[in-house]
C-alpha cells in the first residue's frame, strides 16, 4: 500500500519542489483508511534531500546550511 501511495505522488516529480511534494503527500495521506505516520513523510523528505545533494554533488549538510564542520559526541 504505502509503495503505491508514494509512487502515485512522487514519480515524476521534481525533487527541487519538496515543499510541494510535501504538502501533496500530506494532501493524499488526509481521510486515508492508511494514513501516513510522520515516520513515513520523513523518510521521504530525507530521500528528496539526498536526491538533490546527489544532483548537486554537494553533502545536504552544506545544502542545510554547513554552520558545522564537526559534530561533539559524547564523552
């Protein structure tokens, strides 16, 4: 079900329009007898990411804004 759900919304889209995307997803997935949860949404909205850091051969980190080069951990 959710294979078709995304592909019927996402073939043929472009990835640059996520904002669209999104709001088209969040549109279908409303009075499904499946709904959606945000997991799901997510795991889109980080596809389209990598799709256009890919396309841009840029890391998304840098498309997000880069305020870091390095990330503390824990000690």
């Amino acid at each position: 079900m959710v294979n078709t759900f995304f592909r019927k919304v996402l073939v043929g889209q472009d990835p640059f329009n996520r904002e669209r995307i999104w709001q088209d997803l969040n549109h279908w997935q409303r009075g499904s007898a499946h709904q959606l949860t945000e997991r799901a949404l997510s795991f889109v909205e980080q596809a389209l990411w990598d799709l256009i850091g890919r396309s841009l051969r840029m890391p998304v980190y840098k498309l997000l804004g880069g305020y870091r080069d390095t990330v503390p951990g824990l000690r």
